[in-house]
C-alpha cells in the first residue's frame, strides 16, 4: 500500500516540478503516511495542483502588466507624436511615464540607435516592445505615417485584450461546473434530504 502511495505522489508531482514543489510534496507525504498511504497520496496531488494552478496565475498577471505597459507606452508615444515631436524625441519622453522594466528597455534601446541607426535597433530589438518597435521601424522604412501606425497598434491591442477576456467569460461556466457539482449541489442535498432522512430512521428506531 505505501508503494502504491508513493507511486502515486511520484506521478503527482512529475517531471516539471520545481525543487520547492518537490520539497513541499515530500513533506506533506511524510506526514501524510503516517496517517495513511492513499490520504498522503491524495494531498500531495492536491498541493501539486493548487501549486501549477498558482504559477498558471502568476505568469498570466505577469504578462498582463507587460501589456498593459506597453500599451501605456503606445499611447503616450502617439501623444508626443501628435504634438511634433520627433520619433526618438516622442519615444524618449514616453518612456518616462511607463513602468521601470519597460523604461530600461527603451532607454537601452535608445542607446543602441546611436550607434546602429534608428531604423535597424528598432527592426532588431528583442523585448517585451518589440512588436511596437518593429512596426515603428516599418513604418519608417515604408514611410507610412508613423502616427497612424502606433494608434493602429494600440487599437489591436485593446482589441486582442477584449477578445481574451470574452473568451475568459465564456469559459467560466464550465470551470463553474466543478464546484458546482462536487461541493455545492452534495451540500444542499444533505442540508434538504439530511433532516428528513434522520427523523425517519428515528421513526424505525434505527438511528443511533
């Protein structure tokens, strides 16, 4: 029984884990053993999932913030361009006014046009910018309004963003099914069929 248990929480916490999760599910499963194989089995499954679940979360906020920072700096950007700045002037100004990952990013990348030119570091750049800069560089290849392309790229994003949250909404029913039908619908079942269910063994003299 203990080696099935201990197979069990191998398969638990996989080839992925991280050597925290593995620290933690080995301590749960020596506790857990001592009061039984299968239960120790069953915790160290439920700590690895809640525990992929938490990192699933992290990464997701993470890369919303890096969204939404460079989003922040699309339309500050177009704010400077609109006003007769020029794309490097616009683009430096811009960066003071989002967060300091992206601020670094962009004050390295204004370093690079001094040596490179503006149109090859932005085409070339690498980072959490790099669509919005390879555009720009596009654009100023291309010569198409470099206005236009930055308040186009803002556009696309808001709309992905929209698009990933309506997809977000149409999913939550069916995660909602879960819960719903393991802890919610059994509680009301005991709550309305429990009471009945005791008075009438008392009836028959069969309850204790």
């Amino acid at each position: 029984m203990k080696l099935t248990a201990l197979l069990l929480i191998a398969l638990a916490v996989g080839r992925r884990a991280t050597p925290a999760t593995v620290r933690l599910v080995v301590a749960i499963a020596a506790c857990g053993l001592l009061v039984g194989p299968f239960l120790a089995a069953v915790v160290s499954s439920a700590a690895v999932a809640f525990l992929a679940f938490r990192r699933r979360r992290l990464r997701s906020t993470a890369s919303n913030d890096e969204e939404s920072a460079v989003l922040m700096l699309a339309d500050v950007l177009a704010l400077g361009l609109s006003s007769g700045l020029p794309p490097l002037g616009a683009l430096r100004e811009a960066a003071v006014e989002v967060p300091l990952p992206l601020r670094v990013e962009v004050e390295l990348l204004l370093r690079r046009t001094s040596t490179m030119g503006a149109s090859s570091a932005l085409a070339t750049w690498e980072g959490s910018g790099e669509r919005l800069f390879r555009l720009m560089a596009r654009a100023s290849l291309t010569g198409a309004p470099l206005l236009g392309t930055v308040e186009a790229f803002a556009r696309e994003v808001r709309h992905e963003a929209h698009a990933r949250a309506q997809a977000s909404a149409r999913r939550l029913p069916v995660k909602l099914l879960v819960p719903l039908a393991f802890l919610i619908l059994p509680g009301f079942v005991v709550l309305v069929v429990g009471p009945a269910l005791v008075g009438s063994l008392a009836r028959l003299d069969i309850a204790p």
